[in-house]
C-alpha cells in the first residue's frame, strides 16, 4: 500500500511540474515581430580562397545582438577539411550598437552602387563581400569585389561611410583563434 502511496505522490509531483513548466512558457511575454535588423554583411571566396561557400560574417540587430558563423575546428586526422560554419551569437554593448547605428546612419543606401569593382585585378582568387541594409522598399543589397580597407586605392572607389562601417564590423566582430592565425578575420 505504501508503494502505491509513493508512486501516486512521486506522480502528481511529475505532473504538476509539468503543468507548471508549461505555465511558465506560455506565461512568459513574447513578442509577436521579429527583431529588427539593422544590416547583415556575408562573404563568399572565389577560386582559392577561403571561405569557399558564403559565410555570414556579421548580422546586427536593433537591440544589440550579433550573429556571426566561423569556420568549425579544425581536424588534423579528418581526411578532408571540413568546411563548415558553427553560428555564434552575441551582444554588443549599448555603446557600441549606438556606434554602429550612427555609422550606418551616415551612409546613404539609396544612393549606394548594387555593384563596387575590385580596385586591382586579381589572377585566381577574389572576395565577394555582400552588405544588405533593409529599407521601407525591401532590402537594398551592395556587392563589393576584393574589397580592400586599408588600401589607399579603395578609399577613392568606395563610399567613405561604407568604408567607415566596415572598418568598425571588421574590429567589432568576435574573432577565433584560428581566425585571427589564418587572417580569416578580415574583409578582403
């Protein structure tokens, strides 16, 4: 009898956590829009450069989190590298976002090229990084080639706000280890 006592007792707590777990879930307020985005930039290697399939290489929202992928660890026994990203998340802090929102604040999308050549030809390899900033219209998307931030050249292309906010992801982003060895970290 004593048994039956303890199983029904150890039943009803079980249940009971449960209606209370499920409480909480559905008692927690969530709101019905997504986050805002403020702008996400990806890259894509061309030939023999990493990465050779798009990465995301920084996403911001409005309340500060980051989305970024980088490369999975590196396997010296695999019999082929694996090219993979792991998708990392963080937040900036509010000085920071407030940094980032005035930069993109200053370039002026509308009037922004879909397309930015290289600067230099490249012989077998070349870099395409993408910046999509969402507007009233959709999302205006600028494609830059070889882009290259601390070259002299590129700062009489490109847009100097657009070169600003690169700069300012480029030092923002979280980097790995491997990352930062292999200068995989950088906008090219």
């Amino acid at each position: 009898m004593g048994r039956i006592k303890s199983f029904r007792f150890g039943l009803g707590l079980i249940f009971c956590l449960l209606l209370a777990n499920f409480a909480a879930a559905f008692g927690q307020q969530t709101s019905d829009k997504p986050e805002a985005l403020v702008l996400e930039v990806t890259r894509k290697g061309q030939g023999n450069i990493f990465p050779l399939r798009e990465q995301l290489y920084f996403r911001l929202y409005g309340s500060g989190r980051i989305e970024y992928e980088t490369p999975s660890p590196f396997d010296p026994e695999a019999s082929k590298p694996n090219w993979d990203f792991l998708l990392k998340t963080c937040y900036l802090t509010k000085e920071q976002t407030e940094q980032v929102l005035q930069h993109v604040g200053k370039v002026d999308v509308e009037k922004l090229n879909s397309f930015y050549p290289p600067v230099e030809k490249e012989i077998d390899a070349w870099m395409v990084t993408t910046v999509r900033f969402p507007t009233s219209k959709g999302s205006k998307e600028v494609t830059l080639q070889n882009i290259r931030l601390h070259d002299e050249k590129t700062t009489e292309v490109y847009p100097p706000y657009l070169l600003k906010l690169l700069r300012l992801i480029e030092k923002l982003r979280p980097k790995t280890e491997e990352e930062s060895t292999y200068k995989w970290d950088k906008l090219y």
